[in-house]
C-alpha cells in the first residue's frame, strides 16, 4: 500500500483494485461495434423520463448501480462517490448523490473527468485510509447538445469535424486491497491551448493535452508507447487521433500502432453518420467500464494506459471569442495476473 | 504524517499546514466590515477587462499570486492546483488553469467547493507524496447573477431571502510540513435535500445539509460545538444560520453562540442593501483566506471550524421543477502554537 511519486508527474499507487465495473449506453452507441460488451443499452434516449437531463441522471445511476452489484457492495459500503459530468454544475452527479446519500466530491473537468475520477480514487485509497469509492462520469447526447449547441429538434448541419457526444455512462468500484484489475499510477494533466476556437472540431484541440500527459507519463515512468498493450485516448476521434500522432512523430515519439481513442471505436464512423466519432464524460468511461475493462479482465489486454481528454470551454467563452483550453488526465491499468502469474 | 479515519466520515490529517493565503474582493465586499482583513479591494468590478467572466478570472488569479507571494512560492513549486467557481464547466479555474500550466484538478461543488478543495489537498499532503498544492475559490457578483438569474442591468427586484453572490476570491498555499497553521481534519458532506425550490432563497436550503456535516463531523470527533472557537458556515446568511441554530436545537445539538456565517459576516446586512447576505465560492473562499486566517494567525481564533455549503442546482433543473439538492463539505484548522505551547 502506498503511494510513490515517479518523476515530477506521476504517482505509483499499490493496493488498489477494480472491484467490478458498470457501463450503461444509449440505442445508438448499441449499435455501435463494440455493442457486445455493454451491461444494458436502452432501446430509446429517453427510458420514461421526462426531459433528457433525467435520462442523464438515471442513465449514471443504472451504471453505478451495476458496478456496485459487479462489487457485490451496498451503498453503505461505499466511502466517497467521485465523479463528475458535462452538464451545467454537474448536475447529473449531484443529483445521483441525492439517492445515495454518501460523501460526494463532485469534479469538472470536462469529458477529462472520469480519469480525474479513477486517479484521484486510486490515489485516495492506496495512501488515505479510504476502502472504498465509486467513480463515474456521463453524458447524454441530447442534453449535451442544448446545452452546448443546439437542440437536437433542430436538425442543424454537423461539420465533418464535430464529435457526436455519447450517451452513455461508466462507473467503477475501486477498493484498497488486491484485484484482477489494478491502478499502477495517475498522472494528473496541465491545461494547454494551442489556440483553437472551433467547438465544432476538439479533437484538434484537445490532441495536444493528451500529447502532453501521455508524453510525461512515459517520461516519469520511463517507458515507451510500446509497453502498453494499448494507450486510449478519450474522445480525439478520428482526426484528433491522426493530429495526436502527428505530434509524436514531430517530437520523436511514435505512437502510431499505440493509440487508440474511446470516441473513435465507439461508433462504426463510416455507418453511423458520427463524422470524428463520440464525445462527452461518458465516452470514457462507458468504453473503459464497459469494453476496455473486459478485455482486461479477459487477458486480450494486459497494461492499458486511459488518458480521457477534455475541452474546458463553455458557450459562454466562446461567445466572448475565447480559446479553448484543454486537459487530459491518465490512468495505467494493469491485469494482475499477467505478471503474478496468477492464472 | 498521515491520515487516520476517526468515527465514520471524519479524516483526521497530520502534517499539513496553511503556508499563506490570498484574498482579493470587488468594492461592495471592501466597503464592508471585513474591509480592513483582505488582501487586496478593487475598486470597481471589472478592472478593465471586456467581460465580468474575465473579471472573474482575473480576481482568481490575483487571489493565487499572492497566497504563493505569501508562502513564497513560485508557481513551478506546486505539485497542483485544486479548485472551483460556480461558472458553467467552471472556466475561472480552468482558464487560469492555462497561465499557470500545473496540473489541475477542477472540482465541482458550488459555493462548498472551497472546503472540497482544502480538505482534499490536505489528505493528499498528508499521505500522498505532494509536497505543495495551491487550493482556491472564486465567485463573481455580476457573471454569477446573469448566468443564475437575470443580467444586473436589468434591475429586477431581488426577494428578502435572496442572497448576494460575492465578488471574492480566496486562495490558500498547502503545504506538507510544519507551520503556524494545520489542517486539523475534514468531513466530506452527503447530499441533503429538503425539498427547497426556491433559488431565490438558498439559506433555508442549504442549512440542512451544514447542518448534517457540522453533526457528523462533532459526532465522529468526539466533540461538543463550543470546543471550536468558532463554525464558520459558507453562505447559509443570516436567514439560514437562523435556521441551522433551530434544527440544533431540535436535534439535542445547541450551536447558538458557536455558529457564524462568512456570508453574513461579509457585508453589513442593515447598510448593505445584501438581504440575506453574500454566497458564491468566493465568499467563504475570502473570508477564510483574508478575515479568518487572520484572526487565526492572530491568535483571536485558535480552532476553527470551516464549513462551505452550496446548492447543487442549475437554472435547467430549476427550470424543470427540481428541487435544490445541497451539500457542505467541513474542514477543521488550528493555530497550531495554541496547543503546542509555541508563544
């Protein structure tokens, strides 16, 4: 137990577990290729509510309930809840907290928030004498939309660069003590803005966040991309992706074959009219609570490195003609038994 | 070092003191009672800047410059900077999150995200290996009024319940390692909701959930309320404190004579023309970075109880007809040469 700091950015954590996970998505990322591996998809946006926003809220909740059934926790059992979401004062986990009733820190930190989430967890458990908390990060895509965009209802035209942002929510249980699945280290992102104004293409502006986290937690930790069996990026999409690498190369460090992006493989891009791919908190943590973390626990992936991205700007500043900042935050997960030799 | 869990939700941290602390008000804050505590009064609300948003981030910003003038630190010594604003996706923090290029963690809880922040830098400096983190706070009046209720060039009337969002920025220099003031212990709060819909009337709403922490956290520490020198609440007013004294007294737990508020404190209530009397999270932020850390390094105060409280709505769920969840979040400091014998 413990935590190490390595290098100047990252903190080694010990003793902390993936007790069980909970992803929850909406019909169109159900259709999506990687279908298979969500716990529930709803066969509508909506499921009964009465506006999106409780479609949001109850969305989280479903995912949080099955990572804790996944845990075999109760509430009670739970710590802290950490989490956070996209809507206006996080409204969605706020809300959720009122069902549950454990200490919530609530965090922001735009669709970077689920690993924010998973490191601040890990990082709580493996050095604070917490046992166990709940993180979680969602997103709907028609609350979204309205609240950052336009409503859905209005059929306005999407730019081949735009992100479609998903419906979809992921929790995860994280407890001191051993696991299949467990946190190696965190390193915690830096805002940088390389000055793009388009909240119609984040993807190239968040390609140089997730540049710079994955380049100094590789640094810290001195490895290379290869020593993970995957690097996701949260939602780049397609051509955030190609920008991400990019920048690599221009620095000398390849991550082309490396990298993947939880938006990009979210969505058939070519069938599901997405253009760059999915988008928004739930994007992560849908894909790593639902999809990456099976195939984790099913040994297709032994050392991931999830690095969810965020664009921290608001309608508001963009209307007063503002940049866009953004941040990434990363979390390495390793299946335990791949080097234990557990079977 | 360390943190020891003590009672159910209560985390007692060791070794964690206040370095120095900044804050920087708008002038109706500086024409108050306080006046002569803060660090620095503007003499108008704006500064210069083309927007009260950037106003806001420049109060912020201010607010950070001096705390780490105080400790004498650069920014380059800090291993993070952990904060908030009530600013949709919180772009204050976000956006000085891009000059000062430290990693961030943007935190979410309203006007309690203060004491979400010091509490939580606290148990990091005091089990994991940060050595310094740079926790902080800001509110506008005029970006929080036309974001939560109409622009102030409207001139619409305000209800007697109505609170007054500060233009207050506070920000507090953490360290691990000695000083004259600790971080004794932190109580991270539940969600609480009373069924309060009224945005104009946010006392009533959030004096359950001060309530709950401020019972919790005595509870867990074995103490009665006089063993502070003062609980200082975030914005409950002087309605909600009213109210927060008459659920003590009904739950067997007097806190008359033992409670304040930084938000009535703030403003002269009978001058100010303020109802109820400031919010926001900058009002606990300043009040505890200027007045109160003051009266500690005084020795006017030698144990306070510090509890920021904030309501978790938005104008959409408002809108909608939620009611208001709430939350408070309690962190306790202490001259440490009161008990030390250090003179």
């Amino acid at each position: 137990m413990g935590v190490e700091r390595v290098g100047r950015y990252t903190y080694r954590t010990t003793g902390v577990a993936i007790a069980g996970t909970g992803s929850v998505v909406g019909p169109k990322e159900g259709q999506g290729p990687l279908r298979a591996y969500f716990d529930r998809v709803w066969d509508d946006e909506i499921q009964g509510e009465t506006s999106f926003e409780r479609a949001e809220r109850r969305l989280l909740q479903e995912s949080q309930e099955v990572a804790l059934d996944r845990a075999h926790w109760a509430w009670d059992d739970v710590d802290a809840a950490i989490g956070g979401d996209l809507l206006d004062q996080i409204v969605s986990t706020n809300f959720a907290g009122r069902q549950h009733g454990r200490p919530l820190l609530g965090l922001f930190s735009a669709c970077a928030v689920f690993t924010e989430a998973l490191g601040l967890g890990a990082i709580l458990l493996s050095s604070a004498p917490m046992k166990r908390v709940l993180v979680s990060a969602v997103s709907h895509h028609m609350a979204a939309e309205r609240q950052f965009r336009y409503p859905i209802e209005l059929g306005v035209q999407r730019s081949p660069t735009a992100a479609w942002t998903a419906t979809a929510a992921g929790s995860a249980a994280l407890q001191a003590g051993p696991g299949e699945l467990v946190v190696e280290s965190v390193t915690f992102g830096r805002v940088v803005d390389f000055g793009s104004k388009d909240p119609n293409d984040m993807g190239s502006a968040m390609a140089p966040a997730a540049f710079d986290t994955i380049a100094r937690h590789l640094e810290d930790t001195k490895q290379r991309p290869q020593d993970y069996d995957a690097i996701y990026t949260g939602d780049l999409g397609d051509l955030g992706i190609r920008l991400l690498e990019a920048l690599g190369d221009r620095q000398d460090l390849p991550l082309a074959g490396s990298v993947d992006d939880c938006g990009r493989s979210l969505y058939d891009l070519k069938r599901q009219d997405v253009h760059n791919g999915g988008s928004g908190p739930g994007c992560s943590a849908g894909v790593f609570c639902g999809p990456l973390a099976k195939r984790l626990e099913a040994g297709d992936l032994n050392r991931l490195l999830l690095v969810a991205t965020g664009a921290l700007f608001s309608p508001t500043t963009y209307q007063q003609g503002d940049t866009i900042p953004c941040i990434a935050h990363a979390v390495a997960i390793q299946r335990q038994s791949s080097k234990e030799g557990i079977p």
